[in-house]
C-alpha cells in the first residue's frame, strides 16, 4: 500500500481519457514525476471510463472522485479541455471547514479550480507533468525548482521570446491562469480576488479582440482592481487573412497602460510547448527598464 501521506492522485475533472492509451501515457507521465519527488502515483477510477473524444464524465461522478482526491497531498488533473466549471458549486460544500488542501498541478480549463484554490488559500502549480524522457525544458526546470523551493529567474538573455510592454517595477503574490476561464468567472460568486498579484494571463485560438473583450469584462467585474503588474505567456491564435489589427500583446500592453502598472509579453508557460509551471501565490517580482530591453523576474515559492 502507498504511504497515503506520498501520493500523486490523477485524476479528470475536466476532459475524460478518451481511451486506455490515452490513460496509460498519462499514467506514464504520472510514474516518472511521481517517483522524481519521492511520490507514488494513484490511479482515479474515472481513468478506466472512455466516454469518447473530448467528452466529460456525469458531473456527480467528477465531483466525487475531487472528494477522493482531496485526501492526497497531490492532485494532478490530467487533461484540461472543459468540465471544471460544472464543479465549483459541490467544492464549495466539500471544502467547507478543510484548513489546507492538497497541492494542484493544472492548467487551461482547470484554472478555474486554481481560482477556487486561490480563494481558500490552498497552494496549485499551474502546468502540466512532463513526458517521461523529456529533455531539459522550461517544464522540468520549472518543477525541479518548486520541489525543492528554489526562485524561479527569468531575465532577458535567459528568455529571449520575453519583452517589455510597459516599463516599471512591481511585487505581488502570483496568480497565472488562462484568460477566457478567467472571463467566465468575473461577475460570479467564483472570481477570485486578485488584488495585490503579479498576474499571468495566457491562452490558445483566441483572436486579439477577445483578449480585449475578456479584459473589459474583468476589468467592469473588478478582477483587475488592485493587480500591480500582467505578464503574458503563449497567446497563439489563427488570424484571419484581412486582419491588421493589435496581437495580443498589443492589447496587453494597452491594459498596462490604463492600470499605470508594468507588463512584460512572450514569457515561456502557458499552452506553448514547452511551458514552465508556476507557483500560485509565490512572491513574485519584476524590473522592466523604460530605456532598454533589460527586465528581470522572479518567482519565490
């Protein structure tokens, strides 16, 4: 039997696995992490349900299996995809009167119970477990330095895709998360509070003027209240052929502008294909200089 107090549950509150090739790299995936941090990886039932591509399972099921998962000190969600929204009202009930929860290792879909995470004050990495055998990357580095609570440093000659939108200088508590799952948690009882963070947004097929729209909307609901600096990491989308308008950054970079706080684009997490993971609510600071490229990053866990 597994030390219970050792254990990486895998799990899928969002997309299903949509085959047992499918669960069995994710569980490969689940193993090599796993037995690098000196943890043993568990199996969620659900895994063995193959309801097809890009299906979720019945919400109750889902819900029931997040109280399973509760009791590990490590959860991975396996897949993102769509499906974690349908949870937040029964985690609210399960979470009632639990002090601390396990550790959550996600991203895209699931930045919404990052958000829940967020609010009750419960440490989440956003990112996903790399593939066993997987050179070094942003990915492994990222996760060898939050196993063994070390900074996170980016500079721009470590990251050369990195440039300054706005010059300045911020800290703030971290939050990262993908913007339109953001966007449908603003004006709900489930957006989180993000006053005080450093906030990383990032997303995939999103064209520039959603971007803009999602940050209208956060802004009208009170979501960017208080944020004292943005940073965007992949924001891939196809553009229409007749379309000349501001990227993504651009539209960031505006936002910056308007909230008179720093923002720096092009930083290496998020859907891109090699993406660090990020600590949630690590002590996060920035130095983007007004005369020059020079910017510098860092993350405390």
């Amino acid at each position: 039997m597994p030390d219970p107090s050792r254990t990486l549950y895998v799990t899928c509150p969002a997309y299903a696995a949509e085959s047992p090739r499918r669960r069995a790299e994710a569980l490969r995936r689940a193993d090599a992490f796993a037995r690098s941090a000196g943890l043993t990886a568990v199996a969620s039932p659900l895994l063995d349900i193959h309801p097809g591509v890009n299906r979720w399972l019945d919400p109750e099921l889902r819900l029931q299996d997040l109280r399973t998962a509760l009791r590990h000190p490590f959860i991975w969600a396996f897949r993102g995809g769509y499906g974690s929204v349908h949870l937040l009202p029964g985690l609210a009930r399960l979470a009632r009167n639990r002090r601390r929860g396990p550790v959550l290792i996600g991203y895209s879909d699931l930045t919404c119970l990052h958000a829940a995470w967020w609010t009750r004050g419960w440490p989440s990495w956003y990112g996903t477990l790399p593939e066993p055998g997987e050179a070094d990357s942003w990915r492994i580095g990222s996760l060898d330095r939050l196993r063994s609570g070390r900074e996170l440093a980016w500079t721009e000659r470590s990251v050369a895709s990195g440039r300054v939108l706005r010059p300045g200088a911020a800290r703030g508590r971290l939050f990262a998360g993908c913007l339109s799952v953001l966007q449908a948690l603003a004006g709900t009882r489930f957006q989180p509070d993000l006053r005080g963070t450093v906030l990383a947004l990032e997303d995939v097929d999103e064209k520039p003027y959603r971007w803009d729209r999602a940050l209208v909307q956060m802004d009208g609901a009170g979501m960017l209240k208080g944020v004292r600096a943005l940073l965007v990491g992949s924001a891939g989308g196809e553009e229409h052929p007749d379309y000349a308008g501001p990227d993504a950054a651009d539209i960031v970079a505006d936002w910056a502008d308007r909230l008179r706080i720093p923002a720096l684009a092009g930083l290496p997490f998020g859907h891109g294909e090699d993406a660090a993971v990020l600590p949630l609510g690590a002590e996060t600071s920035l130095v983007a200089d007004g005369k020059g490229p020079a910017w510098s990053l860092s993350v405390t866990p």
